[in-house]
C-alpha cells in the first residue's frame, strides 16, 4: 500500500514512524516532510507545501495512493478531506465543515453551547473598540483567544486589564496573528490543571487514546509566553476512569452526535483540550488532528496497526475495532530554537542525534523542524549527511518505559546527549511523576 502523508513536523515524523511499522505499508511519501522522515525507509519527501491541495490530489492519483494521513490543521481547515473524496480517493481526516471545529472558535463555543457541552463563556468581537471596552468592565481576568487558526500560539494570558486591552490590539488591529485574530473570543479564564484527550472517530463511533498532559509554556514552572508545545507526557494520572467516562459521555459523544446532525459527520482524530475544574471537565478547545507534541507520546503506545484503525475511521468501521493500547508511560521533551516562538535563527548545525528510531524502552528523536544538508527534498535517507536546524521547535526526543521515572530519566538523557547552538527546553517535563 502506497501512503502519502501530509506535513512537516515532529507529528508527521512520528507518524510515519508508525506508518512505516504497518504490515500493509510498502511506500510512504511525506508532503514536505522533514529531515526525519527522510531517513526513515521506504519514506520519500515530495516537495509539496501543505495547502496546495490540488497538487497533493494529483501526486496521490499519479502515484497509486490508496490511503492518505493529514497531520497538520491547515490542509483540513483548507478542505483536502473533500478535494480528495471528490476524486474517489481515501483520506483520513475531517471534512471542511467539520474541521471548522477548529478553525474557527468562534463556530466552535456556538456549536458547543448549542449542543449542551461544558465549556467557559466567551464573548465574540470584530471590532477592537468593542472588546475593550468589554474587558474593561469585567471583574475578572479573561483569556483572550484569536477565532483562526494561530499554529497553537493565539490563546494570550494577560495579567492585567491593561495589558488585555493591549494584547487585543495587538491581535486585532496590527494583527499579530494575521488574519486569524481579525476576530477574537474574551472568555472565562477556567482554573484546574489542563488534560488532552484525543479520540479516533469515523462519524458515529469513537474510541478514546491515552490521556496526556501537554506544555504549553515555554519555561519551566509554566512560564513564559504560550507555544504550540514544550513537551507532553501520558497515560495522565489525572485521567481516571470516572474524569474519561464523563469526557466520552458529556464531551465527545456528544461532539460527534452533534456534528452528524447538522450534517457534518466528523472522521478522524479529534482532540479535546480540557480543563478540570471544579464543575468538571470543561473544553477549552478542540482540534481537529493528532496534537503535537501529544501525538508523539500517544501514537508509542498504540500497539494495534495504525493502519487497519485509520481506515476502519475512514471507512466507517470503527465500531468493529478495539485498538490495543501499552500500559507503558511515554514522556517527550522539545528542543526548540532560541528565540522561539518569537524570531529565532535557523540553519544551526545538530549533533548528538541517534542512529535512527528505537524501539520502546528507548529514546525515539521525532524531527520538527529540521533539513539535511547537501540534500534535495526527494532524499530517502539521511546517511552521513549533516542536519540543520530549520524552525522553532526543532526535536521531540520521546522515551517510554514501565513507569514514568524511566521514560523521564532516559528522556532527559538524550536531549543532553544532542546539541545545536542555542537549544532550549523545559527541565521539567514529568518529572513531579518520578
């Protein structure tokens, strides 16, 4: 089976790592790919940005792809799911309409309050004049929340109403964001610890992943300004099985049943960011894919063949699949650039990095933003070449074991062992678990 895999960073690399562990699986061709899928075999980069979708369907019917995984959000908000369909091709992934789950927060807390799922207010605004005279009047600090897709960075923590009314200019009127803060959502600022939930859905049935707990923050402690992820751990000690029967009953089942019945089924992977507060598990988000970094602690556990559980997504039999899940801990680390998620310099030389991907018990160096040297996006294999750093969040180093002291432990083992000018990370990932 020939698969193309849509995307560049530490989740795709992760995903065509477990693609590649498929017994179905003869091709992968990661569109643009990184420096990592390069060297894993049987995977090619094509140099196809993510949003051409025209370009990703004609090289999926050129070249015999008889299944295709989306990773990141863009290429989903965009409508590959349907540009793809449309030509009789299968895809994993939400429709259009359904991603807007995602792409738009202002559709999602309208849908949300709609269909009764438990969530924060929030207030939307198209006119910087109009939220700020909002936030001045309220008693309470908000979280401000730009309505578009941001790349995980448009969710702003002020810490004063001064400081909001000034993020809110920021986002609205010199668009810090682009287009994607033309509209922004004022809402409750919840308080409880936060729980990532991710669920492989085919439009009726979904079946629940490991819970993980994500870093948004850039410092330790959680501080610093907001990222799209510092590190995750899972299965969460938070997670018991009372806190996911109520996230599956209250929060996705009924996400999905309200989907379908306003005639946007939902299929594929859908992520539910949450707070546990004092009323319950309440959404602070969804996504409408894996998580980055959250899917390079989930998709080590998965036992089953990722392939036959996505399709059975895709082909609308899931309820005929239970996947397996190890009862192993994972722990992931990101190394990002200085600088980030502000202006950082890439091209930094990185060494320290393993001979390819391990097996569970070790360190496993997922790629983010990262190229090779001397070598044209078609390469297969990383070889002898040298790999440069080439974004903000340059690596995943992910160790799973038997209890969180080793997969922490042999984690921060291997981030120190890797070395590129100017690498940060958080020291503290898991490590309140050991």
């Amino acid at each position: 089976m020939n698969i193309l895999l849509i995307g560049s960073g530490a989740r795709e690399h992760a995903l065509a790592w477990k693609l590649a562990d498929s017994k179905f699986v003869d091709r992968i061709y990661a569109a643009p790919g990184n420096g990592g899928t390069a060297g894993i075999p049987g995977c090619m980069n094509i140099s196809i940005p993510v949003d051409d979708l025209q370009a990703l369907r004609l090289f999926a019917c050129d070249n015999r792809v008889e299944l295709t995984v989306v990773g990141p959000e863009v290429p989903l908000a965009a409508g590959v799911v349907d540009e793809f369909a449309a030509a009789g091709l299968t895809i994993f992934g939400p429709s259009k309409a359904a991603a807007r789950l995602e792409g738009s927060k202002a559709y999602s807390k309208a849908f949300m309050n709609r269909h009764g799922i438990p969530t924060g207010w929030a207030r939307v605004f198209s006119e910087f004049e109009d939220a700020a005279d909002f936030v001045h009047g309220l008693d309470d600090l908000p979280v401000l929340k730009a309505s578009g897709l941001a790349a995980g960075k448009g969710v702003l923590l002020p810490s004063s109403q001064d400081e909001a009314v000034e993020q809110l200019r920021a986002m609205m009127v010199n668009r810090r964001f682009g287009d994607a803060g033309a509209t922004v959502l004022v809402e409750e600022r919840l308080q409880g610890p936060e729980l990532s939930v991710l669920a492989f859905c085919d439009g009726e049935t979904l079946r629940l992943a490991p819970a993980a707990q994500d870093h948004k923050r850039l410092l330790d402690g959680d501080r610093g300004p907001n990222t799209g992820g510092m590190g995750a751990f899972a299965p969460s000690p938070l997670a018991t099985s009372e806190i996911l029967d109520a996230v599956e009953h209250k929060v996705l089942g009924p996400t999905l049943a309200g989907m379908a019945s306003e005639g946007a089924p939902y299929q594929g992977v859908l992520y539910a960011g949450l707070m546990l507060t004092d009323r319950g598990p309440m959404v602070l988000e969804f996504n409408c894919r894996f998580g980055d970094p959250e899917a390079q602690v989930v998709l080590p556990l998965l036992q089953s063949d990722i392939v036959e559980l996505v399709l059975a997504c895709a082909n609308g039999g899931l309820a005929e699949h239970e996947p397996i899940w190890s009862s192993e801990s994972a722990v992931t680390v990101v190394m990002a650039s200085a600088g980030y998620p502000d202006s950082y310099a890439t091209g930094k030389p990185i060494t320290g990095l393993p001979e390819g991907l391990t097996a569970s018990g070790s360190a496993l160096v997922f790629h983010a933003g990262t190229r090779v040297e001397g070598t044209g996006i078609h390469s297969e294999r990383n070889g002898e070449k040298s790999v440069l750093t080439d974004g903000g969040r340059v690596l995943s180093v992910t160790a799973t074991g038997d209890a969180f002291r080793t997969a922490v432990h042999s984690a921060y083992r291997t981030v120190e062992q890797i070395h590129f000018e100017g690498a940060v990370w958080r020291s503290d990932i898991g490590t309140h678990l050991v």
